[in-house]
C-alpha cells in the first residue's frame, strides 16, 4: 500500500520544463571544477582559478601559478589542478598537499599544509575528504573525516576501486571519486545502497534519503561511448590499451548519475530520460522527498571522470568544452522551475 501511494505521489510531482542558455567564455582551458555563489562564477583549470560576474560573465580576475610558494599551486592528481569550494566568505581551495585561502576577489589570505587526504571540504571545525587504502588485498575508495591536524576521525562510505590488479575492469562504475557535499556543517555521501547518507559535523549518522532510484541498463551505444572516450583521452588512452582485454562492462549503471546541494536542497540526478530530458530528484535537506523533475538540459557525459556542473539560484551551470577552440570553453545554464 505505502509503495503504491509513493508512486502516485512520484506521478502529481513529476514536472516537464525547459530553457538553457549557452555562453562561450574564451581564454580558458578545459576546467577541473565549477563552483557559484550569488553574484559569482569560479572556475578552475589546471592550476589556474577564473572569477565571472553572474550578472554579465565578464571575468573579474584570474590567479594561481604552478610552485610550492605561498598562494601557489601543485596538482592534486595527474588529471586534477585543484578543486575549488566556496565559503560564506572567501576561498577554499585544495591543491596538492595544502589548502589555500583566497579571498571572493582572488586575493590570497593564507593556507594550511595537507597532512592526508585529498578533495577535502571544511565541515566545523573538521574536513571530509576523499582516500583509498586497502582491505584484504582490495583496494577502496573511502569518504573519510578528519580532525584539523588530518588526522583520520572515521570512514563514512567506501566502494571498491575500478582496479584491482590483474582482476576484470568495470570501465562504468566507481570511477569516479566518491560524491560527497558539504551544506550547512552537514555532510552528504553517497550509500552502498545507491541512496544519500546524511552526516553531522562529528560524523554521526543522522538522516537518508529513502527513494529506490531506477536503473538504466547499459546498451552496445553506451559501450561504444566509453570506448571511445577512454581509447582518445590524453591521460587514459595508455591505460585503457593495456586493460582492453581485462574490461567487463556492468549491465546496468548506478542508480546514481550525480548530486548536489544548493538552495535549501538536495538535487540527485539519475541515469534514466525520459522524452531525451534527464531525470533529477528533488529533497528536502532531512532527504525527504519533495519532486521529480525531467530537465531539457546538456547530458552529464557518464564517462568524464570529474563532471563539471554545479547547481546554485535556482539554475543548474555546466560546462562543456569547446570542440572547436582548445583555449574556449561553453557554459550551459538551464533553470530549474518548480
């Protein structure tokens, strides 16, 4: 009875909307990261960091510069400059081994030396980050918390890695870092059981959300996509020719595609379109459920390893790299109506 009455609600709230503008921003090179506050667009790329204005997306400032100096950067992987956040009033910014602080102008404040971890995020006086470690010879991926000396507090999640030596190679699944936000000193991980774990500061389990998203299966198209994507991609290409033989593709994707916070809530987007239009979930900031929404927007390409979008006022921004000039890159903006 419960399943089928959450059914029909899932029907009365499901919404059609359209409306995406794009933008051609010049001068930068494929981005690592996207982030939005109310007046602001920040853009990483490689060890760079470019601030637009909302109101007419011309560029305020740029900065950052390859070192080990104060306010300078080192990569935070092979394929990764760094990844930016924005706080209620500056910038928080990780790169290899340390964060940085700058302020919304691009002004440089101060920075911290990274003892462990990767990806983090400040959540009270703590950080959530991103490590892999292993388990009776398997390698995982954690979400982990720690302490302001980086010291590990706990594991909130982990997953299996995509590669374990000499084992079948799921190019789909968990290839990307694990997800995970932080909003209002609260902490949203990604669950085993393709759901949202909702954590405090302290890292206790305090919420989650309950819907059981649908599953797209994986079509000869799909498979054909990240072929491709993997066989030409300058950092994977000679990986991806050493592993052919040892690929499995799964025969369904994760349930979860990608989410976000922003605006008072929870967005999750799945793999499943309808009429060509992405599927996203809309909850409250507890994870309870409040619309389903089908959005006439850019596709969040399941094989790129770190998707470039964020969600703020109400609009979903992503970026898109421009095939026709290395040095310019699309900004797709569609609104979000509900």
């Amino acid at each position: 009875m419960k399943k089928t009455i959450f059914i029909v609600l899932l029907m009365i709230f499901t919404i059609f909307i359209t409306g995406t503008s794009k933008f051609t921003l010049t001068g930068i090179l494929p981005p690592d990261s996207i982030t939005v506050d109310k007046t602001q667009l920040y853009i990483s790329s490689g060890l760079k960091v470019s601030i637009f204005s909302l109101k007419d997306l011309k560029q305020i400032n740029n900065f950052g510069k390859k070192g080990e100096g104060p306010g300078e950067f080192l990569n935070l992987f092979d394929d990764v400059g760094l990844m930016l956040n924005v706080l209620d009033d500056k910038l928080f910014i990780n790169s290899g081994n340390k964060i940085t602080y700058y302020s919304k102008n691009g002004e440089f404040l101060k920075e911290l030396r990274v003892k462990n971890g990767a990806l983090l995020k400040p959540v009270g006086e703590n950080y959530v980050g991103f490590r892999r470690g292993s388990e009776n010879n398997i390698v995982y991926n954690y979400v982990t918390l720690f302490d302001k000396s980086f010291k590990r507090i706990k594991d909130l999640y982990k997953e299996k890695y995509w590669y374990q030596q000499g084992k079948e190679v799921d190019p789909v699944t968990n290839v990307r870092p694990p997800l995970y936000y932080v909003y209002k000193n609260l902490i949203y991980s990604r669950n085993d059981k393709g759901n949202i774990n909702i954590f405090n500061s302290k890292g206790a389990l305090i919420s989650k959300t309950s819907v059981i998203f649908k599953t797209r299966k994986v079509t000869s198209e799909d498979k054909k996509k990240y072929d491709e994507y993997y066989r030409i991609h300058p950092v994977y290409k000679q990986a991806y020719a050493q592993l052919i033989n040892l690929v499995i593709y799964p025969k369904s994707f994760p349930k979860i595609k990608y989410f976000d916070i922003a605006d008072s809530n929870l967005y999750v987007f799945t793999y499943i379109k309808k009429d060509n239009k992405s599927e996203i979930y809309i909850f409250d900031l507890k994870g309870k459920f409040k619309k389903k929404l089908y959005l006439n927007m850019p596709d969040i390409d399941p094989q790129v390893i770190y998707p470039v979008i964020k969600i703020k006022n109400n609009k979903i921004y992503q970026i898109i790299e421009n095939e026709e000039d290395e040095e310019s890159i699309d900004l797709h903006i569609t609104d979000i109506k509900f």
